[in-house]
C-alpha cells in the first residue's frame, strides 16, 4: 500500500511546501518511492500475485476495491517510478521545476497510474484511468503553450469518450458477474453476441489512449502544445496505460471477443505504422516527428498485442518499455533544441553537433536506440513482434517491417538536418549535468534490457501465460 | 415524525422571533431546530417516537435517508444564503421560516403512505415556493417566475388531483398498499387505471422538471433569487423524485409495462434537450437550470428497475447533484454575480483559490469524473438499469460526454488568467465556508459507498 500511499502524500505535502524547496522535494520523493518499488522487487517470486490492500467484503453492486500486482504489474510500477524520477531530473534547471504545482501533479499522476497499474477490481481501474486524465490536463493547461485550449479540449473529450465507452463495457461486463473483483470477472463466460460489443467498448477507450490509426488526431497537437513533462508522461505512461489495459484487462476478460476485433485493429494498427512513419518524414516541427513515431511504433506495439501468442506479448512488453525510456529521451532532446535555440523547426538548425558536441553524441545514442539496432532494447522487441507478425500472416508482417526503414528515414533525417551541415547558430549551450545523467541512465537501461532481455522475458512468462488461459 | 413537528414548530417560532429583528437570533433558532430534527431521524433504532400510531406518514430507513438528506440540504442553503436574506431585516425571519414550511411539506412527500398526505405534502411543498420565487419584488424576471410557476404549478397540481381521482375510481382506495394489491390481483378497471397513471407521470414530470413538461425550468430558475433556486434544484426535486419513485417503482411496479415506455422518452428527452440547451447558454442560472434537467433524466434511472438497491443509488446521486448546486449557488453569491453571467467566474481559482478548488470539485463531479460522489450516483444509477435498458444506458453515458464538455469549459474558465482585472480576493463568511466545506465532504463520494 505504501506504493500508493508515498505519491499520494508527497503530492500533497507538495502544495504546502514553499516554493524553493519544491525540486528537491520532487526528487527525493520520485527516489523514495523508486526505492519502495525495487524493495517490492526483492523476493518477488514471478508466479504469484501481491495483494496490497483488500477490505475483505463487497461493496454495493459488486464492487470490491482490492489491489495487488502481478510480474506484469511490477514491471510497470518500477517503469513508471523511473520515468517520474527521470521527468523530474530533466526539468531540473527550468522554470516548471520551482513550481510546486508542478511537482504536486506529477505525484497526482504518479499516484493515478500506480493506481492504474495494481488495480484488482474493474470500477477500481476505471476510477484510477479516469483520475489521472486530471493531472494531465492541469499540466498542459497550465504549463503548456499559451492559447491551446480548443487541442486540450479535444485531448479531453476524446480521452473522456473513450473512458465511458471503457465503462460501459465494465457495467456490462459486470452485469454478468458477482463482483467486480478482477478473479471475479476472469470466470465469467460471455454469451456470444456480447463479448464482441464489450470488447470494442474497451478498445474504444484503449485506441483512443494509444492512439490508433482514425482515433490518432488529437496526439499531435497535444504534445507539440504540451511542456516538456508533460509530453514525456503522456508518451512515456499515460499511453502504456492502454497496452497495459489490453493486456491485462481487455483480452483476457472478453477472450471470446477477439475473434471479431483481432482483423481490425492489427490492420489499424499496420496502417498507423506506414501513415505515422510517412507523415513524421515529412514534418518539419521536430516534436511532430516524434509524435507521429510514436503512433508508428505503438501501432506496431497494439497489432502484436492482438496476436495473443505468449511471444508476441513478451515483444510487446520489451518494447513498451524500450518506448518509454527512448521517448523521454527524444522528447528531452527536442526540448533542448526548443530551449536553448527558441525554435522546433529542424530546417532552421543546423550544425549543432559541432557546438555542442557532447548533446551531439548523447542525442546520437538515443537516436540509434530508437532506430532499433542491435545491442538496443528495440532491437529484440521489434524482432520478436515483426517475427511473430510474419507467422500470423506473410503481408500484415511485411507491412510490419517497414518500421525498421521508415523509422530509420525519418529519425536520421530529424538528427541529420539538425545537427549536422553548415552552423546557423553562432552559440549552443551544452549538456548541463542533470541532462547528461538522464542520458547516460537511459543508455544504460536500453543497453541493459537490449543484452539481458531474456530476464525480463522470464521474469514476465508467468503472468502473461497466465492472463492466456481463458483462450483454448 | 417528530422531526417533521420540531421543524415546524421551529419555523413558527422564527415567525414571532422575527418581529424583534434579531436576523442572528432567528438563525440560530432555526439552525439549531434544523439539527435537532436532524438527530431526531438520525437516531431511529433505540428511539420510539410519540406519535408512532399515526400511520399516513412512515418512515423505515430508506426514508429516513432520504428526510435527513433533505433537511441537511435545507441547513446548508439557509447557512449559505443567509448573507442574502439578511439584507431585508424587516422579512429575513419570513423568508427562512417559509423555506422550513416547504421542508415540512418534502418531508410529507418522502414518508407518505396514502395519496391524501401525498398531496397534502406537494401543496405544502410549493405554495412557500411560490411565494419565495417572487421575494425579489422589484424585479421583473422574479415576478414573471413567480407568476409563471404559480401558474404552471397549479395546473400540473389540478392534472394530478384528476389523476388521483381516477386511480380512486379504478381502485377504490387512497391507500398505497391497498392500491398496489388491487392492481396485483387484477380487479381494477382497466382504461381509468391506466390514464390516471399518465396523468400522475405527467404532474410528476412537471414537477422535477424532465422533458417534455420543463418549459418553466429555465424562466423559474432565472427568476428565483439564487438560494431559492438552489432549492428548488436540490430539496424540492428529491422529495418529488423520491416520491414518484416510491409511486412507480412501488406501488404501480406491476404495470411497469405500462409506463416504462413513457418514462423512457422523458429520460432520453430530459438528458440530450438539457444539456444541449445548456451549451449555448450564457447565464450562470439558465445554465444551471438546463443541466439540472439532464440530470433529472440521470435520477429518474432509478425508477426503471424495482431492484431494492435502486433507492441506494438515488440517494448517492442526490447527494453527489445537491452538493455540486448548492456549492456552485453559494460561489456565484460569493462573488456576487447579479448579473447572472457565466463569464463572472472567469479567473476565480487565481482570486480565492479555495473558491477555485470547490468549483473544480463540484463541476468535475457533476461531469461524473472519478472519485467523486458523481460518479458513484451515475455509475449505481446506471449498473441498475442495465440488465434491462442497455441502449438507455449508453444513451446516457453519450449524453454525459456532452455533460463533460460543458462543464469543462467552466472550468477551464474559472482557471483562466485575467490579466486585466487586478487580484482581489472575495470576502467569505464563516458560515459560507462551512457550507462550502461539508459540500466538499459530500463531493468526495467514497464513504457514501461505504455507509450505503
């Protein structure tokens, strides 16, 4: 329960503090609660479940209000506690970072997506889902873009449809069921004419979050508008939040579904990875780039998501993770050039790696991360999905493989045009420490999961061949 | 029972105490009797009341709910509006003794158990509702609502009374258990049973105010000066929608065939015309009044099913609903808002953030937002209803989208910088942060769930 409860009251201590304090209480507060979550990790043994926090009774309607966490659980509990330090780390040395309402949101939102990531009952998730929709769009609407209200409403009513969509499905499902308590609903069988219907409900909510192809046209605008931070946690974990859906909740609870729904979002999923990739060459802004690959490598991510092969979902989750730590960098990167330089357009830049060259290099390694070479976490995750696509079915794979040449177009064209050819800067600040640490610790992680991935593979084994049961 | 005798008792008391024009004193007498007829059907196990043997009232425990919610409700709006009614010495005394007379008549409304007292308590609950929406005498938008609501009112009261009297001449009985048996075994003439019902509906819909019979909403609200209007929102649409709950739901359960088709159009109507209508309103009460229609569509969920819970449900609705309105009425008083505009909240967070975090917290919870109480009331409401009405259910859900998107913009527009108008905070009352206070407390829905 502390997991939960540390955030929680370091979000609120955070409003009260003064000012001067706030990003050092940010700090310690992400490191504590790091700490708490590798303590868990300690003698975790990788089959079982963890409950936190069970009232022992039933609420009215079935609702049950118990926590825990699997493997799959933890793996994100530490994944979101790492971000939210290294988010907080990044911003060190900008003006967001001495607001303490700043600080205070991000623990709002660390808290809701922990609550997301150990919610054992379905009304439960839904509440933590919904609640950390408000943190983030305090942070955008506060820190973000000046006049960026029609995109935040947009963000917000899309995201809103979405969730009650996700709660319709949840009722419905409920209906069929004594409670809302996640062993609960796994037993419950569904009639045939349903579990296709509950099934698009949570998909709606879960496309739209990822976002999917037709559901994809408020991400761009959102995250060219958004302040650094809140770019980061929306790529980094708010959109984990919907794989992590998917698999954990989605496709084990409507299993009878996914016959109906698996054609369509793989082949929503493949068109997101040709059209994000198409459209990221040929933008200009570089936060735009990097949000249309986003939707081109989580297209990739949902598609492998729906094969249901134990394979696919152990390449998923690699690569969920390789996403979120390659994104904070990327978007960290970005952020640079936009604060140092005032500018996002790439074709206005250029040869800054001569200035500065150590953001040069590190921006370099994280670039190559995200082209997936060997030795990188992308490496094994999108071999792995695009294997396994190419075993569903030889097109949907060879659409699938074109991520490794379109992401290398247009990753090394947004470096390229940047940093290299004729200097049209006189001055480029370099790397300050706080910048370099995030690199190194994100190199590292990459590094780390890209030559040791078969741990996390078994580590995770368990809990995903467990959430495959109920599919004979 | 005894409590409906102190709040009377009560009221008359201020009555005489008004002449000496102590606006304190009067308040004090009728906070305390407030909280004392609170405690009185707080403390319903061990406790047997003097006037047990009346049987036309009946309070078991859904009803006792329901009344102390009422009364709750009466002692925030006369705590927070006090500031108002204080400004007329000469009448402050009148005003808040005729909101404990209407109280008298809600809590009629909840514990009746023949048709005569059911009336008897509709009558009481409007006439001092009449009389209250026109106290603004110099305003022509207040004695068009007064005139406008007498009006309506008394005509949907006489379609009622029609109503009532051919549910006698088909049953034979006012008596609400005798009626319910008549219809169980069958013996009732059928054509004047089945009109009298839609008579009842349709004075029940005028008065909670649902599409079709919504007209006066609006122009009332308006009108009304805004603790009355809070009012009518909160106490007098519970007591009327307990009401028609405990009629259909209960006593005409076994025609629910029979009616079900009606209330449906009225809810699909009251949830999409109400918020949509809203939308384009720029006046803080008119849009009050439009969303509080759409939200009468939510609490009427709770008649489709004869599930026990569904009373449950109702009441976490209210509470959420009635909480959010009377916090919102008691900001928009706060900051003095007679212009009745949208746009006076703009930049209220950055004045008094504490306003700031009310408002958020009462909007956010009547968008249905989790974990507020709005959601718990909209999500028990609707996991009732959807074993059998699933396409109401995601009828409303879409609606609530719309619901969202109106209140994020207030929202949005309370925290919206306004560089032009220097900071300058709001002087609050004490007593206007107590209500604002156990509002918040009613808004963060958890423990409802827990004591349901």
């Amino acid at each position: 329960m502390e997991l939960l409860i540390l955030p929680f009251v370091f979000g609120i201590l955070s409003f009260i503090i003064p000012s001067s304090w706030s990003r050092t209480f940010g700090l310690i507060g992400a490191a504590s609660s790091l700490m708490v979550a590798l303590f868990h990790l300690s003698g975790f043994e990788p089959q079982t479940v963890r409950t936190i926090f069970d009232p022992n009774r039933t609420f009215p309607l079935g609702l049950s209000f118990k926590m825990g966490f699997d493997a799959l659980g933890l793996v994100m509990i530490l994944l979101t506690n790492g971000i939210v330090l290294l988010v907080l780390l990044s911003n060190w040395n900008r003006e967001i970072a001495k607001n303490k309402l700043f600080t205070a949101l991000v623990f709002l939102m660390q808290f809701g997506l922990l609550g997301v990531f150990t919610a054992q009952d379905g009304i439960l998730f839904y509440i933590f889902w919904e609640f950390t929709l408000l943190p983030i769009f305090l942070i955008l609407y506060w820190f973000g873009a000046k006049d960026n209200n029609p995109t935040l409403f947009k963000f917000f009513i899309y995201t809103l449809v979405g969730s009650l969509a996700m709660l319709a499905a949840f009722i419905t499902l409920g209906s069929f069921s004594s409670s809302y308590s996640y062993e609960d609903l796994r037993q419950v069988s569904l009639p045939a004419g349903y579990a296709c219907w509950i099934m698009s409900g949570f998909l709606l909510a879960f496309a739209i979050k990822i976002p999917l192809f037709p559901f994809h046209t408020w991400q761009p605008a959102t995250y060219s508008s958004a302040p650094m931070a809140g770019t980061m946690l929306l790529s980094a974990l708010m959109l984990k939040m919907a794989l992590f859906g998917m698999i954990k909740w989605m496709l084990p609870l409507t299993a009878e579904g996914l016959e109906c729904m698996r054609w369509p979002v793989i082949i929503l999923g493949s068109i997101g990875i040709v059209y994000g990739a198409l459209i990221a060459i040929k933008q200009n802004d570089i936060k735009k780039i990097f949000a249309y690959a986003s939707i081109s490598h989580l297209g990739l991510i949902a598609a492998g998501i729906m094969l249901y092969t134990t394979s696919a979902m152990q390449g998923a989750m690699i690569q969920i993770i390789n996403h979120s730590l390659i994104s904070v960098g990327l978007f960290l990167a970005a952020d640079i050039l936009e604060n140092r330089t005032g500018t996002r357009k790439i074709n206005e830049l250029g040869g800054i790696a001569k200035l500065a060259p150590h953001y040069g290099f590190w921006f370099a390694v994280i670039v190559f991360a995200g082209l997936s070479v060997p030795f990188t976490a992308g490496f094994i995750g999108e071999f792995i999905l695009i294997k396994e696509m190419f075993s569903f079915h030889m097109i949907i794979g060879i659409v699938a493989a074109t991520t490794l040449v379109l992401g290398a177009v247009y990753m090394l064209r947004a470096y390229q045009v940047s940093m290299f050819g004729a200097p049209k800067l006189t001055e480029f600040q370099d790397l300050k420490w706080n910048e370099t640490f995030v690199f190194v610790a994100l190199t590292i992680l990459i590094l780390v999961i890209g030559l040791s991935s078969n741990c996390i593979i078994d580590f995770l084994e368990p809990s995903l061949s467990n959430y495959q049961v109920t599919l004979k | 029972m005894d409590a409906l005798i102190v709040i009377f008792i009560t009221g008359l008391i201020s009555l005489f105490v008004g002449m000496l024009k102590k606006p304190y004193l009067t308040l004090g007498i009728i906070a305390s009797g407030l909280v004392l007829s609170f405690c009185l059907q707080m403390n319903y196990g061990n406790y047997t009341s003097i006037f047990s043997k009346y049987d036309n009232l009946y309070f078991n425990i859904t009803q006792l709910y329901f009344s102390e919610m009422a009364i709750g409700f009466t002692l925030l709006l006369v705590l927070g509006g006090f500031q108002y009614f204080k400004q007329d010495i000469e009448h402050t005394s009148d005003y808040l003794s005729l909101l404990l007379f209407s109280l008298c008549g809600a809590i009629c409304l909840i514990g009746f158990t023949d048709l005569f007292m059911f009336f008897l308590g509709l009558e009481i609950l409007s006439i001092p509702i009449y009389v209250m929406v026109g106290i603004k005498k110099q305003d022509v938008l207040s004695a068009e609502a007064s005139l406008k609501y007498f009006f309506t009112g008394s005509f949907a009261t006489a379609i009622l009374l029609f109503g009532i009297a051919l549910l006698y001449g088909a049953t034979a009985s006012f008596n609400l258990a005798t009626i319910q048996e008549v219809i169980q075994s069958g013996s009732y003439s059928e054509p004047m049973l089945l009109i009298a019902l839609l008579f009842i509906m349709a004075a029940f819909l005028f008065k909670v105010g649902a599409v079709p019979f919504h007209f006066w909403g609006p122009d009332v609200y308006q009108g009304a000066p805004d603790i009355v209007m809070a009012f009518m929102a909160t106490v007098v649409k519970l007591a009327a929608v307990f009401a028609f709950l405990k009629l259909y739901a209960g006593t005409f359960q076994f025609l629910s065939e029979f009616w079900t088709g009606a209330l449906n159009i009225a809810i699909i109507l009251s949830l999409f015309l109400g918020y949509l209508s809203a939308l384009r309103q720029t006046s803080f009460k008119r849009m009050l009044a439009y969303s509080s229609i759409s939200n009468t569509g939510f609490a009427l969920f709770a008649l489709l099913t004869t599930s026990p819970s569904s009373a449950g449900s109702l009441w976490v609705f209210l509470i959420a609903y009635g909480c959010a309105t009377i916090a919102l009425v008691t900001i928009s008083m706060i900051i003095h808002n007679v212009d009745d505009k949208i746009a006076a909240f703009k930049g209220i967070g950055y004045k008094n953030p504490f306003i700031g975090f009310v408002m958020i917290m009462s909007l956010l919870s009547l968008s249905g937002i989790p974990p507020l109480s709005g959601f718990f009331g909209k999500f028990l409401l609707l996991s009732n209803a959807i074993n059998d009405h699933l396409y109401l259910v995601i009828l409303a859900l879409v609606s609530s989208a719309i619901g969202a998107f109106l209140y994020l913009r207030m929202i949005v527009l309370s925290l919206a910088k306004d560089p032009g108008n220097e900071v300058e905070k709001y002087p609050i009352s004490i007593l206007q942060y107590i209500v604002l206070g156990v509002c918040t407390v009613g808004l963060l829905g958890g423990w409802l769930i827990i004591i349901l």
